[in-house]
C-alpha cells in the first residue's frame, strides 16, 4: 500500500533497508508488511552498510551509475556475464577493462560483511 505522505524516493540497498528495519523492530514500530521485509532482507542482504557503501563509492569512480552501483551490490554478480547483465541497464556498456576492474572488486568483497 502507497504511503500519501511519501516525502521523497530514493533506491538503496538491502544493507541500508536493513539497518532501518532493525531500527524499527528495535523501538517496536514494524507493521506486519515491515516484519515480513526485514525477515526477507535479514535472509538475503550479503554485505553490512559500510561495506556497501565503501564498494558503491568504488564503483562510482569507475563511472558507474547509483542505481547501477546498488544493483551491483545488492547482487554481487558470480561472473563477468551476471555482471554485464546488470550493466545493460546503463546507457553505454562500460569498457571490458573496467568491467574487469568491476568484477575483481566485486570478487575481492564477496563473503565479506
């Protein structure tokens, strides 16, 4: 159900959507919708905020998008195939050497939280 008092929009991934939820179980203010996305995001989230956010800031300075980034991040891609797909989204396909420079920062923080 939309919210009518929605301020602003703003992706971010499952590692932020996490830390606000558990803020929320923590003062007891989580509907039944919250609950049910904390438990999906407790199970699936890969990496904590600060990870997250030190690899969206890499990715960044190799010219990659913030929907792109977090897209990334929220994945972590097992190959440079998975990884393209998530790029195709962007409006031009990045170089195969920064794809390489991509997936080898992707590699180097996978299992890493």
């Amino acid at each position: 159900m939309a919210n009518k008092n929605t301020r602003e929009s703003k992706v971010i991934t499952t590692a932020e959507a996490l830390e606000i939820l558990e803020k929320r179980k923590k003062d007891g203010d989580m509907g039944y919708e919250q609950q049910v996305s904390y438990e999906h995001i407790k199970k699936f989230s890969k990496l904590d905020e600060s990870k997250a956010a030190k690899i969206i800031k890499q990715l960044k300075e190799l010219g990659v998008s913030d929907k792109i980034s977090i897209q990334i991040v929220d994945v972590l891609p097992v190959d440079e195939l998975q990884l393209k797909q998530i790029l195709s989204n962007e409006k031009t396909m990045p170089e195969e050497e920064t794809i390489k420079k991509i997936m080898s920062l992707v590699d180097e923080n996978k299992g890493k939280s």
